[in-house]
C-alpha cells in the first residue's frame, strides 16, 4: 500500500498538499490539474484510503454528442430534456461537458476530452465509429448500442418492458393484442430491421400464446404523423375485430394512435385498452391520458456519467453494457387489474 508521502514525491507536490487533496478538503484551494495529478497517482499506487466517491469526482473535460435527428416534434422534446438531465448530471460529477451536434467536428476536437457521452437515435456508419473510438476510446451511449464492441453504453431494458406490459395485459384478460412501433436500428457492422421492441412483442406474444396475427404495424419513424397512419391502418384492417388492446413503442406513435381512434369514433379504454413506453410529459395531457412505462432520465444519465467516469479511472478495455428497469405510470387508458 502507497504512502502519502510516496505519492508526494510521485508526483512532487508536498505531503500537506497531497493530505489535504486525498481527505478531500473543503477549505483547501488548489489547481484542477494538480488534484487530478495526485488522485491518479492515488489510484496507480494503491493508496487504499481513497474513497469512491473521490474517484469518481476527478474533474474531466468531456464532450456530449447529440446524435439526434430533429423532428420538429415531441420526440426533440424526448432528448431535450434528456440532454439538460444529462449536462446536469455530468456538472454533479465535477465535469465540464461540451455539446457536438456532428460527430464529425467531435472528432476533430477529440484530443481536447478524456471521453464522451453520446445520446440520440441517429445511424452512424461503422467507420465513423472507429473514427471516434480512434480519437476517443472512452465512450458512453445512452438509449442504443450501435458499437458494443467499441464503446460502453445505458438503455432501458426494453424487452423486459415489453414482457410486463403483455404480462399486465394478459392479466387484465387481453388476448388479442396488436403492437404498433418504429424501423430498426444498427449495432455495430449489421443492420436489424426490427426494433428491439418489436422483436420482443413477437418473441414474448408467442410464449404466452396471445394472438397477434396480423396485428403488428412496425414501419417508419417515431413521428406522432406515423403513429396516426399505423393507426389508420389497423382500423382499416381490423374495422370489425379491433384487438383488445395495443402496446405501442413510444408516447410519439401513441399521440398519433389515439388521434386515428378518436377520428373513427373509438373509445379508449371501453372499446381498446392502449399502453405505451417512454411516460413522455405529453402522456398526461392526451385524450384519454396514456399509461405509459416510464423511462427514468435520471437514472440513464446518471448510470452514463458514473460508467464513464469509471472507465477513464480504470482504464479497462473490456466495454460494460447497462439496462435500466422501468416501471408502469398508469393513466386512463389502461388501468390493469390489482
């Protein structure tokens, strides 16, 4: 185990200076990059009185990629409010983010961060992944996992949440149940068609022995336009035999949903029963109010910030992949069972 004054002449501060850094003192002012120096030199030697707390708190100039496609619509409402969390929450751990619409200028600046923190849904070619892996090995995403290989990230655990909404559905005595969703997605090299949510729902459906047959509508974006237009579809497909109910993958597609529904004179919950995930604000203000799984910004970005904080201590290669639970914030248009 390191001595205090070994990690004084280590780094060539004096043993008071490095005391007071390591019982992290209040009163004591010092230069960001010497108590940088004398926490690392903590951690390298083996000084066993460092909490983690005080590992975590070495301050770090860091870069947020807001790799969104803008919408004009609630969906930017989604990940502007999750960018503010998220600059909120990299500020508690004492670092000093900067925000990168392209991830082409990020890069080019890569050498003026220790890592970054990536949110938004948007397509990145696998080469401009390794571009920034290059420039910037240490790396969070937050809500995808497009280089699971190169990168760490935090989603929430949506195959889970689709599982407990078909189990509250089931339950409440749902046999029929449509699902209406977005396209795909990338990891790494290979493209998936399906979203994760929508390969969940037909995964868990059939397992429980729900009907499903014909009742998935999974194409486009996550627009409320697209919503409403799945919508339609069901309606014109199922006129006469409307499921019992409908897990939709996001407040964007249920905003538009319940505007079809309400345009054909169908009643939610009396004539279907709709459930949705992500508990946007607007989910409280639709006709009726969505019950929707709550996707907890606090706990994606904090998860993110530790995660990389982590990491830029540890300096370990292997890449960690973390899911976040949810649970469901029940409105008026599914009400399940106690």
């Amino acid at each position: 185990m390191a001595t205090i004054k070994e990690i004084a002449k280590h780094t060539g501060f004096s043993q008071a200076t490095v005391s007071r850094i390591l019982n992290d003192d209040p009163s004591f002012s010092v230069k960001e990059s010497t108590r940088q120096k004398v926490l690392n030199a903590s951690l390298e030697l083996g000084y066993e009185n460092v909490s983690q707390y005080q590992r975590i708190i070495i301050p770090r100039d860091i870069a947020i990629l807001n790799n969104v496609v803008p919408d004009k619509g609630l969906q930017d409402a989604y990940f502007e409010e999750l960018r503010e969390v998220l600059t909120r929450q990299a500020k508690e751990q004492r670092m000093n983010a900067t925000i990168y619409d392209d991830i082409d200028d990020l890069i080019a600046h890569g050498g003026d961060y220790a890592g970054f923190i990536s949110m938004g849904p948007a397509v990145l070619p696998p080469e401009t992944l390794h571009r920034l892996h290059q420039a910037l090995p240490h790396g969070v995403f937050i809500d995808i996992n497009p280089a699971p290989n190169l990168f760490d990230s935090v989603q929430p655990d949506l195959e889970q949440i689709v599982l407990d909404a078909l189990d509250a559905l089931k339950a409440d005595g749902c046999r029929r149940i449509g699902f209406i969703g977005g396209a795909g997605t990338m990891m790494g090299e290979h493209s998936y068609p399906e979203d994760v949510r929508r390969f969940a729902f037909c995964n868990w459906s059939a397992r429980l022995d729900l009907d499903t047959e014909g009742l998935v509508y999974a194409d486009g974006p996550f627009t409320v336009a697209n919503g409403r237009e799945q919508g339609e579809r069901l309606i014109r497909d199922h006129a006469d035999d409307l499921p019992d109910a409908v897990l939709v993958a996001a407040d964007t597609l249920a905003v538009g949903l319940l505007q079809a529904f309400a345009a054909k004179s169908i009643l939610v919950p009396r004539d279907i029963k709709v459930v949705s995930i992500n508990n946007q604000e607007v989910a409280k203000y639709t006709s009726p109010a969505l019950s929707s799984y709550d996707i907890d910004k606090e706990e994606l970005t904090r998860a993110a910030v530790l995660m990389l904080a982590e990491s830029l201590v540890s300096k370990r290669s292997v890449k960690q992949h973390t899911c976040i639970s949810s649970h469901l914030v029940v409105r008026d248009s599914f009400a399940p069972e106690r």
